[in-house]
C-alpha cells in the first residue's frame, strides 16, 4: 500500500537553518524530532535516532563523501537513500525535501512519522 506524504514547512529558506560545525541540525517537525544535515550543497533529513542503537545522528558527522558517521559505534549511512554504507546491515529511514518558493519542506508518510 502506498501511503501519501504530508509536507511540513520547516524554514523559510535553506539559509535560516542553522546547523552546528559538524553540518547538522535537529529540529522538530508535527511533535517528532527530525536530523538534518548539509553536505556540500546537498541539505538531507532523516529519523533523530540511529536505527542500530539509538544514537542521537545529529551529534554525529559527515564523512568526506558525505556520509553520516553516527556517534556511538561509527556506523555509517547515505543519508540520500538511507542505506548502510559500513555493512552492519540496518537502514535509516530518510525524509524528502523539497525546496519550494515559499520555503523548505519535508515530506513525512501518511501522519506517522516513524512507522515504516
Ligand atoms: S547506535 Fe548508531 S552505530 Fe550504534
């Protein structure tokens, strides 16, 4: 079943996000916490916590191909399709972005954001 997206503004523009030195940010999106990254010129949304053990992915880095390096074991993710780029075998849920005349907005499955 294809489930729709509903699409949450969260900025004005690309440049009101304000990331830390390692190229992340967190914010909050319909009560849930979102990690968003910039690598190069490529912003990227994907869930707050590692699928692997939790991790806060925002206090982790981006490596200099633009993978995410979480914090806690160093697994590491393309946070463009979510994939496991170590080889442990998990997959970290990505969110869409669209970067739009009237803002940046993130697209979030059918109203639940962490459901599959
Ligand atoms: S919790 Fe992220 S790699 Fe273990």
């Amino acid at each position: 079943m294809k489930s729709t997206l509903s699409w949450y503004k969260i900025a004005e523009s690309r440049e009101e996000i304000e990331f830390s030195p390692n190229g992340m940010a967190e914010l909050e999106v319909s009560g849930k916490k979102i990690c968003l990254g910039l690598h190069r010129d490529t912003l990227f949304a994907c869930t707050h916590k590692c699928p692997h053990a939790g991790g806060i992915l925002a206090d982790g880095y981006l490596d200099a191909s633009g993978n995410l390096v979480c914090p806690l074991h160093r697994y590491r993710f393309d946070p463009r399709n979510g994939r496991n780029v170590s080889g442990e075998g998990y997959f970290l849920k990505t969110f869409p972005l669209e970067i739009r005349e009237e803002g940046v907005f993130i697209g979030i499955a059918g109203g639940s954001l962490f459901g599959g």
